[in-house]
C-alpha cells in the first residue's frame, strides 16, 4: 500500500468539509471512522426511535443515551476485546432535518490503554533524547541512546500496526453496528 501525504494534506479543506455519505474502512488513513448523515427528521423524534431500541432489549446490542449523543454497543457472547462502539451525535438542522455524525471507535478502556502506551512512549523518548544531547555535547558515547531512540520508533510502529489490526478484526462488528443504526432510524 503505497500513502502519499501530500495527496491527502492538499485534498483537506477546513473552510467546507466534503462530508462521506458511508463508511469506507478500506481507503483512511485514520483509526476511528467517522460518517455523516443527514436524516429529514426531527432530531427528538430520532433520539426517542433509539430510546424505544433501549426498551426493546435487543440480545446483541445496546444503547447509552445521553441528550442528544448516543453509544450504540455490542454486548454478550459477541462482545470482545476488540468489539467497536459506535458513538452518534445528533445535531439540529432545522425543524424537520437532522445531521448525525457517527464516529466507531474501540472500547475506551483498550483506547485509553493505547493512548497511555503512546505517553509512555514519548516521554521515554524525550527522555533519551535530552540524554543523548548530553552525551553528544559531552562527548560521550551515545549507541546505547540512539539504540532506545530507535526502539521507540519501533514501538510507535507496532502500536499503530496493532490498531489497524484491531480494527480489521472489528470491521464485521462495526458493520454490523451500522446496519443496526440504519434499522433503528427507519
């Protein structure tokens, strides 16, 4: 797979965002997807279709609501380690038209994890950077610094290669998810 930055960086526009109508896991460079919708219904009307999803007890699947922000999650037998949840928010349009944007992400407590590891990893290797310019400016051997530098680095490789892979293996789920959204919004 071949990533050119530039491409991406001139595609972005922050003045007027070009919005995807669907999830497309395959083509972002980006871990937690997102998708809007825009939905010709009142934003309270949607909000009580999720309510009456809560009250239906499905066996799979539940939801957290809280004002106008919604957690759809896996439950059960089918829930893992690396199940998504989906997280919509539902924002008023005008009287009659809604805009929902969804963002998968990965249970909080494994993201919180993740989001630890990188802080543990970047302060180690500032840490060993402030010491191999000591040794540098000492004149001292710095292999053993550049050594832990480099296997930083590394680290910082293979957390984002566990990410991806956690999200591949979640990928069924997160559709799954997603044609429950699309069910309860009929």
């Amino acid at each position: 797979m071949r990533i050119n930055f530039f491409d991406i960086l001139a595609q972005l526009n922050y003045t007027k965002p070009n919005f995807p109508k669907a999830m497309t896991a395959d083509n972002e460079i980006r871990l937690r997807l997102r998708f809007y919708k825009d939905i010709n219904e009142n934003a309270d009307i949607l909000r009580s279709k999720f309510e009456k999803f809560i009250y239906e007890k499905s066996p799979d699947y539940y939801a957290k609501i809280r004002g106008y922000h919604i957690w759809l999650n896996i439950k059960g037998d089918k829930k893992r380690y690396w199940s998504p949840h989906l997280h919509l928010e539902l924002e008023k349009k005008s009287e009659n038209e809604t805009h929902i944007r969804g963002l998968f992400g990965p249970d909080p407590t494994l993201w919180t994890l993740f989001m630890f590891l990188h802080f543990m990893i970047a302060g180690t290797f500032i840490v060993f950077c402030g010491i191999a310019y000591t040794h540098y400016v000492l004149k001292e051997s710095t292999q053993w610094d550049l050594i832990v530098l480099s296997m930083m680095i590394f680290a910082w490789f293979l957390l984002y290669v566990i990410a991806r892979q956690i999200r591949s293996n979640g990928e069924k789920q997160m559709n799954d998810l997603e044609k429950v959204f699309l069910k309860i919004i009929e």
